[in-house]
C-alpha cells in the first residue's frame, strides 16, 4: 500500500505568504482526514488515504489539488520547499478543544526550541508498506539501509539548492550571496542539510535503529528527559515533546494509533509501512512529486530490504549524518567523497553501483550532475535574474492551469461538513467534560472546573459520591454533587424530596401550586376515581423525570401507577397544567440563573424522517449533551409520537417542531433555554419567596407558567435541594450562566 503527504504554502497570487485562515471549504485542519496544516497557519498539508498503486495516490493528490483551486481562487500553492519570504509567522490554531490546544501548544514549543523559519520548509512524506508483511526486525533493516544509502535520493530529486534570507537569522556560514538568496554552487537539498531539517541537541540523542524495542525505548528515553533550556515552553520541557518531533529521514510506523501514542501502537502490534521524509518538493511537477520519482522510492526501498542489514554503531551513524550533509551541499561537487566503513570513497562510484545494483535507468543523472532538479533548477533561477518569488510564482501559476478545477466536489464537500461537525463535537465535548475528572456528575466537573480557574484547591473526598473539598489558605469548604452544602439544614432536603409536603408548605404561604393527591400504596391509588381532564401521575419522592405519566382516563390511570410505585413509596395524582416549565436556580437569594425546559424534541425540514432527526440532533455539537442524555425513541416515544399520529419514520414537514415526551426534562433528552434576562420579574420573586419559606441557601425552583409575559398564570411544581449547575452553564439556546462564582462567594471564598 501507498501513500502521500504534500506540505506546501499557501500564498497570494504575487507570492506573498496568505495571512487567511485555513480556508473554511477545506473544512477543519483538525479532522479532516486529507486537508490539514503543518506548522504555519498557510502550511497546507494534503493527505491521500493508503491505494495499492502509486499511481492511484496520485491521482488522489490530484483530485485534493484541483478542488483546493475550484474552492479558493485568489490563492496559489508555493512550488518550492523553501518559503517564499518570510515575515511574522503565524502558528496554525487547531482551535479550543484538548487535542487542538494541544497541536497549537506543541508547535509554539517547536517555535522556541527550533529557529521558527526552519517549520516552514516543505516535503513529500510517502508512506510504503510492502506487498508481503514483513517482520519487524526486517522492516529495522530497511531503516538502517536507507540511512547508509539514502544520500542518493537527495542527489537524484534534491531541489532546494537555494533559500531566501529570511529564512536565516543569520548570514549562513559556507552559503553564498545572490540577491536575496543564499546558496550552494553543488547543492542539492538544503533542506536535508544542517541547514534546514537540523537540530544540535536532536542530533546528540542516541536513537537506535537496530532493533524496534531499543528504538521505543530511546525515544522513550528522549521524551521523559527534562531539557533545562526547554522550560517553559510548548507540551513539556523535555528532549522531544511528542514522538513525532524527531526530525528523522524515515521512520517505522504503525496503523494502531491507539489513542494518539504512537509508540504504544508499535509496541502492540509493530511495524506496519514506512514514512520517508527525505524527499523535497519537486517545482517542475503539480503535484510537488512524479510518478517517476515515486517509483524509484520503491525501488530503492526493496533493495533496501533485500541487501544485507547489518547493526549501526554510534560511529558509522555519524559517518552516515556526515554522507547526508555533504550531498545535500555539495552532491554535484566532482570528486565529492563519502565516508564508508572501508574508508573515502567517490561518491560518484557509489551512487553508479547503487544503481546498478537498483536496476534504474536514471545512470544518466549519475553520469552528468546537470541533469538533476537541483541543477535544473539553479539554471532556471539564472534565467530569472535570480528571483526566487519570480521562478516560483511562474510555475505556481503554471500548475494551477495545468491542473484546472473538479466539476464534482460533493465527496469533497460532505467530508469538508463532516470535519467542522467532528471539531465542533470535539470542542463541545471537551467545554463539557473536565479531562481527569469525566467519572465525576457534570455539575461537579463544572464546579471544580471554575475552583481550578480561581486558585480554589479541590480534593476528590470520594469519587462515587462525589464529594470534594475546597480549600483557600485556611478556609475550606466540603461540598456533595456541587450544590449540597454545610449551608443548608438537614430538613430542608427532607422536606424537598417529599414533593406533597413541599406543595402544602408552599400552598400554605399563598402560593399556587397544582391540585392533587397523595397515595401511599396500590389498593388506595386504584381506589382513586379519575375525574374528567388531564393528570399528572408521578412518584412523591423521584427525580428526573422517572416514573411520570400523562393521563386522561381511568384506564390509562390505572396502567402507570404501578409504574410510578417503583419508583417510590407513595404517588401524588395532580391536575396537569398546560404551561411551560421553567427552572430558576437561587443560590443565597439571587436568581443565578432561568431555563426554560422543553420536551425532548425536533425540527422537520421535509427531507428526513423523525428517526433520522433525533440521530442528527444527538451528534449536533450545538446541542452537545452527554449520552445518557440524548433524545430516545422507547416505548415513550414511539407512543407519543402515535398520539400525535406519526411514527419514528414519519417525515415531518420544515420548520414543524415535533414534540416527542411530555414532561421536558433534560435527563430525558429536553432543551435547557436560557431566559434569565426575559423572564418577567413577577416570576423570579415568587421564585424567590418559595425558597425563604423553606430557607434554604442553594435551590432549584421548578415552575409550570402559562403566560410568562403576564403576572399570576403560574404554578410552583416542586423545589430541588440539589440543584444541577451543568444545564445552567451549557443551555440549548441562550446564554451560559456561571452557578459556581456565586457558590464560592457564598462558601465564603475570594473570587
């Protein structure tokens, strides 16, 4: 199998660097599986799956290439691997989610570790596997071979010979002046010399290529190895931040990523293909790489393979290194000499039994050095006065025509839609859950969260129940599910979770609540003759939602107690009131916050059917909630929807808001809606007065109210001792509202 990466610069159409965001029809660089960025904001990076031929890669690239151009008109793909001129670089931003920070924060750590010009260079990464699986300890052995002879691929494709000043902090010793250029007279790739992909400190690591668990082991090594001059910065301050920060002409791979750790994947189940990262653009071809040039990669690898592979000492490895860096600058010196275990020896010499060897028809480039991309290139530079911007706009432009548009881009276009919902999924989730603590109830991860933010110390007392302790200085605080606290009395939630005794508490200070009654077993329930209307059957002492039913009859009536009898001790039969249902959060008698609840529910758009909606929905980063929480089709559902004379596979018609459960609590898949600055006023002090009848300093307020723009149409349902913060903090629609800043302050804590 076979596979690409392209690295190229995004530039205006006169060859400056864009200063545009990824553009937006490529979808998101963090998910999308073919269109990401390297380094730099304007570093495309166009990623073709594995193909069983190279050719087909190609043609793969291509079609990436021609919709990248019908997508974005005004700019050009850089042809070259060294950047036109460099200004102010800016850092690609993966965006706000725990990988994206993570991606954005490696790459400003490469930024303080490594001259940040050198990130903006560009390569062909091609990925191999051979046909027959090979072993690991086989696949070690092509490694080693292409490190001894892999200087050749520099001489025959190198096409860097030249580089702008900007890209050099410094005047480069051993370079010389053309222009505004710096080059080498025999140079062949200086991006694979010290010059461009290098790194002093890199270069002293001791990495083993002689068997895969050393390999693993020293890369290991290099990453839990603190660097006093790397403080501070990017991931860590150790040798290597990640794995993939070696700077290495190949490496072995694996398919198994396993969450992102690469070692742990070739550890598991070994080498799998092989990355070459030794090839430079090539200007004169669209795609930055030939077909040609490809297949004599795969040449070179199988007799890589099939030549005996013997274990490099420390010794040959830097002979080897020094090989490398001399053809990079000097591969089409005459006479050049390269290091060998038998002594000098001419390169020239070497490279024609290499071929020989390989089987090639390039002898010919072996034979006369003007026939490589190199010379070829420095040639056409002359021909341009030595602009480098000139030579490279020519033949970015030269490949767009080339190249031209793609009439059909709808593949291209629903994996671009299908990238943005997976990063905004990804953001949304990880703006949900608190990393290190996903075990613990959301409003607790939310609540530790913000203490995290203000200095406030948290301590897990107890994960299965989540109780935690807060502590400033000397003040501390313990606090159960985030809203349960020293600050209330122990009868106060006794009194909440008895929902009969909270309405007569309530009714008993003028307030409205619904009419009903309390059964406290079977027998007595059925005794119960249901009078005309509708009715609300739910368990007296149960949250979220369980247990409850909508009736209208006797017979219905006499089918879900038994239902709302497992859920408690005692049932409360009330009338049902055709309100909205809204929930004010009070915490030491302010209103924090006001939602209102829909029923779990979707939006027909004449195309898709109920089913497919609620499924849309459930992965709709826009209303991310946790599983247990998404929109269910169960009998529930199923029979609700057959009130309404529809079914899961009805087509409801757009814009029809269909409504699939009565009650609107979120645990079953409703809509939190914030209102806290619409509701009328009226509300929010009755609100307030329900919870100083019971005194108690943290509360959930749950009201049905049937004109929320008039006073008085309003009934008091129940109050919550443990109120949720987390449906507060991420509402459906609306503004987030902040329930853990106000606890503190309460708890007496500074914020």
């Amino acid at each position: 199998m076979f596979g690409i990466e392209r690295e190229t610069i995004r530039t205006s159409l006169n060859g400056q660097i864009a200063d545009t965001d990824h553009p937006n029809c490529l979808g998101s660089k963090l998910t999308h599986p073919y269109f990401t960025t390297d380094f730099g904001e304007a570093q495309l990076e166009l990623v073709t799956p594995p193909h069983k031929t190279i050719d087909a890669s190609l043609r793969f690239l291509s079609k990436l290439h021609r919709y990248f151009y019908t997508c974005e008109k005004h700019e050009l793909l850089w042809p070259l691997s060294m950047p036109p001129v460099l200004g102010d670089i800016r850092i690609a931003d993966f965006g706000t989610s725990n990988c994206g920070k993570n991606k954005t924060l490696y790459r400003e750590g490469l930024a303080y570790r490594y001259p940040i010009q050198m990130q903006m260079i560009s390569g062909i990464h091609a990925n191999y596997s051979f046909e027959k699986p090979e072993t690991s300890e086989k696949m070690m052995g092509v490694i080693r071979n292409f490190l001894r002879y892999g200087w050749l691929l520099s001489y025959l494709f190198g096409a860097s010979p030249f580089a702008h000043k900007s890209l050099f902090s410094k005047r480069p010793k051993g370079l010389k002046k053309l222009g505004d250029l710096y080059y080498a007279p025999y140079a062949t790739s200086l991006r694979m010399s010290h010059f461009g992909y290098y790194s002093r400190i890199q270069n002293q690591l001791p990495i083993s290529y002689n068997k895969l668990d050393q390999y693993i082991s020293d890369i290991q090594k290099a990453l839990n190895t603190p660097h006093p001059d790397y403080e501070g910065y990017g991931l860590n301050s150790n040798l290597l931040q990640i794995p993939g920060e070696l700077y290495s002409r190949i490496r072995p791979k694996s398919s198994l990523h396993d969450n992102g750790k690469p070692l742990v994947g070739l550890a598991k189940s070994g080498i799998d293909y092989i990355e070459v990262r030794a090839l430079d653009l090539n200007p004169y071809k669209p795609l930055g790489i030939g077909s040609d040039q490809l297949k004599f990669t795969e040449q070179f690898l199988n007799y890589c393979l099939n030549k005996p592979s013997p274990p490099l000492s420390r010794e040959e490895v830097a002979a080897l290194t020094a090989n490398q860096n001399s053809v990079a600058l000097q591969g089409r010196r005459p006479r050049l000499n390269l290091q060998t275990l038998k002594g000098p020896k001419s390169m020239h010499s070497l490279a024609k039994q290499l071929i020989e060897d390989i089987d090639s028809d390039l002898m010919p480039l072996i034979d006369n050095p003007d026939l490589t991309l190199s010379a070829k290139l420095l040639a056409d530079l002359k021909k341009q006065d030595g602009d480098m911007i000139a030579l490279g706009l020519k033949l970015a432009k030269e490949h767009k025509k080339t190249l031209g548009q793609i009439s059909n881009t709808d593949d291209l276009k629903a994996k671009a839609k299908k990238s943005q919902t997976m990063h905004e999924t990804l953001e949304a989730k990880d703006h949900f859950y608190l990393t290190g603590y996903e075990d613990l109830e959301h409003s607790t991860q939310f609540l530790i969260r913000t203490a995290l933010e203000k200095n406030i110390g948290v301590e897990i007392l107890d994960r299965p129940h989540n109780i935690i302790r807060l502590t400033q200085g000397t003040h501390s605080h313990i606090v159960q599910q985030a809203t349960k606290t020293a600050l209330d009395t122990y009868i106060a939630p006794l009194i909440m979770d008895n929902k009969a005794l909270t309405k007569q508490l309530l009714k008993e200070n003028n307030l409205k609540v619904p009419s009903g009654q309390t059964f406290h077993s079977i027998d007595e329930a059925k005794n119960f003759k249901l009078p005309k209307g509708k009715y609300v059957i739910k368990p007296n002492t149960a949250n979220f939602g369980l247990g409850i039913a909508f009736v209208r009859n006797q017979t219905a009536y006499n089918k879900t107690i038994h239902s709302a009898f497992a859920h408690a001790p005692s049932i409360i039969v009330e009338e049902f009131i055709a309100g909205d249902e809204y929930r004010f959060l009070i915490i030491g008698e302010k209103i924090i916050g006001v939602l209102r609840r829909e029923p779990a529910n979707v939006v027909g758009d004449g195309i898709h059917t109920i089913r497919q909606l609620v499924t849309s929905k459930n992965l709709d980063p826009h209303s991310f909630k946790p599983p247990k929480e998404h929109i269910q089709l169960t009998h529930n559902e199923k029979a609700h929807l057959k009130k309404q004379r529809l079914s899961p596979t009805s087509i409801p018609r757009k814009g029809k808001k269909i409504l699939l459960r009565e009650n609107s609590n979120i645990s079953t898949g409703g809509d939190p809606i914030d209102v806290t600055d619409t509701i009328h006023t009226y509300y929010k002090k009755i609100a307030l007065k329900a919870v100083k009848i019971l005194d108690v300093a943290v509360c959930g307020v749950d009201m049905l109210i049937i004109n929320p723009e008039k006073k008085d149409t309003y009934a008091i349902i129940e109050l919550n001792y443990n109120p949720t913060l987390s449906m507060h903090a991420y509402p459906y629609q609306g503004t987030p509202r902040d329930g853990a800043t106000p606890l503190f302050s309460l708890l007496g804590f500074q914020t």
